[in-house]
C-alpha cells in the first residue's frame, strides 16, 4: 500500500473513517502514508455521526491507472485497507463494508464485500465468466430493504457518487449511473437548463431511477430519457438503445429483471429561465417535505398506488398510522412510508408490509404490492 501510494500512480486518496477518539492515530496514519502537507486542504466534506468521523479526500494525480485507497480505522484498530487489484484494475473494495450509509432507511447491515467502481471496464470486471457470486447494485440505497442484518453470500457494487461522471452537449446531458439526480439538475442550472424538477429531492441516482422509472404523478424519468445504456450481466456485451424502444410502465422498467446494470442515461434538458426552474423546484421540494416524514430515514411510498385509491389514506382509515414494529413505524405524517425511529431493521419492514397488505385485502378486497426491493 505504501509503495501504491508514493509512486504517483494513483488519482484518488479515498474515505478515511476514525472513531471521535481515534482522531489522531488516523491523522498520523493519513502522514504515514505520505500524503504531503498539501493533500490536508483535499480534506473536504467530514459527516458526522454518533461514532465515527470520515472524510472523503479526492485528488488528481494524473497517471494511468484510476486508483482508489483507503483504509478504515475503528476502536483503535487498523481494520482494512480497502484498495485491491482486481483483474488489472485498481479499485475500492471494503471488507466488512457497514452499509448503513449507503440505505436511506438506515438500515445496519454489514456486507462481506463491496465494491466502488469508477468506471465502465471495472463495473464489468465484476462480471466476469466463472465468477459465481451473487451481486446487488447500490444506487442511492432509496427504494431498497435490507432484509439480513449482514450479507456473506451477496457482495454489493456501490455507484453513487463515484460511478458519476456527466456531461453536456447543447439539451442532452448523459450521466453515469451513479449519478445523483439533484447534481443532474444543478448542472443542468449552471448552463441555463431545467425541466426536472420533480426529481429534486427524489434521493437517488439515475440509474436507480431508470430502473425503478421514478417519478411523480404523471411525470416519469422515463418521458426525459434519449438513450439508456447497459451491461449485459451474462454476455458482458455494451448495449445502447432509444429510450423509446424501451418497455415502461408504472413504476416499472425492464431493467428490473436484473439481467441488466444501467451504465449510462441520456436526459433531455430544456432551456429557459432558471430562475424560474428554481422557484418550480423549491415550491415541490417545499410541498413535498410539508406532506411526506423528510425528518426520519424512510424509503419513500413502501407500495405501488393501486388503481383509483391511495395507499396512505387506507391505511389511515384503517387506524394503521402510527403502528409499529420493532424500530420501524407506519409514518404518523404520511402513512404510505415507514419510518426508522431508531434501531429498525429489514424484517421489521418487511412485518409492516405484510400486516399492511393483510388488512388491506381483508377490509378492502385489494392487493397492494410494494415499490420497494428487498434485498
Ligand atoms: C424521501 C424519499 C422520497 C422519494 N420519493 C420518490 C418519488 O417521488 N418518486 C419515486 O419514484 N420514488 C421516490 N423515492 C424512491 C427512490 O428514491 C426512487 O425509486 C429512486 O429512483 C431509487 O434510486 P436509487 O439510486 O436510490 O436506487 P436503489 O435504491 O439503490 O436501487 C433500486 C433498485 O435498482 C437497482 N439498481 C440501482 N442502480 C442500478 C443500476 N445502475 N443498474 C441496475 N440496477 C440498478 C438496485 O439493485 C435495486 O434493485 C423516494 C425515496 C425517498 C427516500
């Protein structure tokens, strides 16, 4: 790690976690590893949260392989480094990787193994022939239920964020699949572009969002896509097609047999006032953070909206609201979520799901089916 890390071929100097009082051994590890007196100033975003601090430190130093390193410390231990060589391409793996940041419900639940690609031939190393372990892709983590509290035979493939890289030419913008639909949004702002408002504070990236066909009452990520592309899981073939050649529906895509990773998205922006794009956007985010539980983590609707009535206001006809099991509760602010208040877990949800969709056959004779993927 040491000999990676001084021989200038590395562009990035990945997350660096340290328990509140291990602050300084994670300094002196940060000096060890020779980063210079210039890499403190890369030191950028630290989130706090009751046990640990982190920051994600990136730098460019040219070269020809994408690197990432890291190293994680807690309770005074070294636990792991995180940066691997696989198939001739460096990337961040984590070991044991807590992947309570990475589900909106936070959700603890540790994952044997998890990967961080940065690009399109390391999404695709992972899928080589012979290599039987099962996969799951992680977007934003916003419509997704981990239902075990740590995963040995599943490895997780993280894209938010460092999957992301966006570009523009004239009203197109094409995105990597990791990329948060609110960046989209704000860059599509700083060139005089809009037209996606709805997606502001939906949490997730465009990946996601294509594969779930996101979106808000008749307004569906589907209606601004071009062009989507993917990765044949089975072939490893690179695929391209028009959006309209695409099967969509209500909350749904094809992409959904998991057969297929989106890598890339192109939206169509539209040009005009921003100013006016921005009142738009602040007059949804305000609506929906008035109506829906923003202050607690949640996963959004748990279910799909069935034909002619709505999920939240059954439930609360039913005296549902506000019930809960284990750590998770029917939101008391809108009942269509559940929310974490503390310590819940997958298969709490995954209870409040199944108590939900009983009652709601019994009393009302329909079958609700959740938006949301359990994993
Ligand atoms: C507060 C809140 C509000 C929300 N509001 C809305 C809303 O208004 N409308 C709406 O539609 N949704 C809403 N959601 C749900 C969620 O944000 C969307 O479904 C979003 O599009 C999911 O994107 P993600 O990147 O988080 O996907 P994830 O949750 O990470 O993944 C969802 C599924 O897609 C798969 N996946 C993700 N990326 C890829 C990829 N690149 N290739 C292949 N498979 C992939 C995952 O394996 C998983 O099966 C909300 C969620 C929250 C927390």
């Amino acid at each position: 790690m040491l000999r990676l890390l001084s021989a200038n071929a590395y562009r990035h100097v990945g997350d660096y976690g340290w328990h509140a009082n291990d602050r300084w051994w994670g300094l002196a590890t940060f000096v060890t590893l020779g980063l210079s007196k210039n890499d403190w100033s890369a030191v950028r975003a630290p989130f706090f949260d009751n046990r640990t601090v982190s920051a994600r430190v990136k730098r460019s130093y040219g070269g020809a392989h994408e690197v990432t390193v890291g190293f994680k410390i807690a309770n005074s231990k070294f636990i792991s480094p995180v940066m691997q060589r696989k198939e001739g391409i460096f990337m961040k793996i984590v070991q044991e990787c807590d992947l309570t940041a990475y589900n909106t419900y936070r959700i603890v639940s540790v994952a044997r193994k998890a990967y961080f690609p940065e690009t399109v031939e390391e999404v695709r190393s992972l899928f080589v022939e012979g290599d039987l372990r099962k996969k799951v892709i992680l977007g934003g983590g916003s419509n997704v239920i981990f239902s075990y509290s740590r995963y040995d035979d599943i490895d997780f493939i993280v894209l938010r964020d460092n999957f992301s890289r966006l570009s523009l030419d004239g009203q197109l913008m094409t995105a990597q699949a990791g990329t948060l639909l609110s960046e989209m949004i704000e860059r599509g702002y700083e060139s005089g572009l809009g037209g996606m408002e709805t997606y502001f504070d939906i949490p997730g990236t465009i990946g996601g969002a294509v594969v779930m066909n996101a979106g808000m009452n008749e307004d569906e990520i589907s209606c601004h896509l071009e062009q989507v592309t993917w990765l044949e899981r089975s072939t490893g073939a690179i695929v391209s097609k028009p959006a309209k050649d695409l099967v969509w529906g209500y909350r749904y895509s094809e992409f959904q047999k998991r057969e297929r990773i989106v890598l890339e998205a192109v939206v169509r922006l539209q040009a005009g006032d921003v100013p006016m794009f921005r009142k738009k956007r602040d007059d949804i985010v305000a609506k929906r953070h008035a109506g829906q539980p923003w202050e607690q983590p949640n996963a959004g609707s748990v279910f799909k909206r069935p034909q002619g009535r709505f999920v939240g206001q059954m439930l609360e006809e039913l005296g549902l609201k506000g019930t809960n099991i284990g750590g998770m509760e029917i939101s008391k602010k809108h009942a269509g979520f559940i929310v974490n208040t503390g310590g819940g877990t997958g298969a709490d949800v995954l209870r409040l799901i199944e108590l939900v969709t009983v009652t709601v056959r019994e009393k009302y004779g329909i079958s609700l089916e959740a938006e949301q993927i359990v994993i």
